[in-house]
C-alpha cells in the first residue's frame, strides 16, 4: 500500500499519498513541524503502529527516533556524531547552472560558517561511480570536515550521474575522461565568478572514480587547479 513518495530534486521532498492512513497522517504533521529537516521513514511494525524515523539537515547529522504513529510522539533512540551537538556546521546550498556545452548540471556547494571577508579557498569533490551515483543535500561529514577549515566545497552530480533520469546518466557514457570532468570545472569556473571561491586557490580530491576524476581535472586545467588529492582511484 503506498503511503507516501520521497524525492529528491533538490531538497529531499515528500508527497503524501494517503493522507487518511495514520502513518500518512502523522507523517504529514511531521513534515509540518520540521519543514527544512530531511525527513525518512526507515522501518516500521507490520501493525503500522511504530516507525523509525530520521532526521537529518544540511548542519545536523543524522538522528533516529521512534515514532508512535497513532499520537505522533517521537522518543530519541540514537544519533550520530553527538559530539558535533552545538557546533557551528556549514550550510549547503543547491545550484543549476548550464554547462559550457549546453548541458544543464546540478550540485551542491557547501559555504564555510565562518566568512573570511574574502572568497574562500575551493574543493571540488567528484563523486564515485561515476554512474547512477549522486550527491545529495544533507550532513555530509567530509564537506563538513572541509568547511570547517575555512573551504568552500562544490559537488557536482555531473553528466553520468543518476537520480535525473536515464538520459542524464547515459550522456556521461564513455565521456568520463573529458565532458565528465569537464562539468566539475565548469562548476567551479562558476562558483569563482559569482564570488564564491578564490580561483587562484582550487584543488580537486575524491575517491575511486572521484579520484580519477581530480586527477584529470589538474591534468585538463592546470592553470586552475593547484593540487589534486586521489583516494582508492584507478589511474597510472
């Protein structure tokens, strides 16, 4: 019996289907009451009258509470990092911006919570896969680790990527070594003019396939990546 839907276009969204069930019932007022929160059901009694539910946000990494569907009270059960409770975290924004080809691309930039009166220095962190893998909006521990030292992150889910559809993915189909890496850049030229990112100082890391991919960005632009960090990647 489908309940509800989850997507994700840029902010995690919810459509509720069966607004007449109590799940779907208290799944809307909790949709209510932490509106800006990514929100997910992650199981539940075959009664239906318990559910797990977890929270999550952009500055709040992941927390998992029981929910009582039939009086929508949540009780904490565990949450993840609780040393970071209180910290200052990074906010994360999401962007459409067209590539230098006319390919429409989406991301994510994560904007350092401390400004520096000057744009930051720049990260740009490529994905795995390089196919049906995305980035997501949410706590994203390694983007946060970064900002928290003074940079801005971009992750893009270039063409390859999934979770836009199947010609989206398909267009980064033996592409990986030039239109693939190609987007990573044009993002971060972007990010540069809109004033986001200091581009005398960029740099490129990622793993497996993101590592491929940070290599081939210092090797395709060198005069705008400085350094380039590969982890678990394939290359010679």
């Amino acid at each position: 019996r489908l309940i509800a839907a989850r997507s994700e276009p840029d902010l995690p969204a919810w459509t509720v289907v069966d607004p007449g069930h109590p799940l779907g019932k208290a799944l809307a007022a909790l949709l209510d009451e932490y509106a800006g929160w990514d929100l997910a059901v992650t199981s539940r009694t075959t009664d239906d009258r318990l559910a797990v539910v977890r929270l999550s946000g952009d500055k709040a990494p992941p927390q998992f509470q029981l929910l009582d569907v039939a009086t929508g009270k949540l009780e904490p059960l565990v949450a993840a990092r609780p040393w970071l409770a209180g910290a200052e975290l990074a906010e994360v924004e999401a962007f459409h911006i067209t590539a230098s080809d006319g390919f429409k691309l989406h991301g994510y930039l994560t904007v350092p919570p401390v400004p520096a009166g000057s744009p930051p220095p720049l990260v740009l962190l490529p994905h795995g896969g390089p196919h049906g893998v995305r980035e997501r909006w949410g706590f994203d521990w390694e983007a946060q680790l970064l900002a928290s030292q003074g940079f801005a992150v971009l992750q893009v889910n270039f063409r390859g990527s999934g979770g836009y559809g199947q010609a989206y993915e398909e267009a980064g189909y033996r592409r990986w070594g030039d239109r693939v890496v190609d987007d990573v850049l044009d993002a971060a030229r972007w990010a540069i003019r809109r004033g986001k990112a200091d581009g005398r100082r960029v740099c490129a890391m990622g793993g497996s396939f993101g590592a491929y991919a940070a290599m081939q960005a210092a090797i395709r632009a060198p005069d705008l990546v400085r350094c380039a960090v590969g982890i678990a990647g394939v290359y010679d």
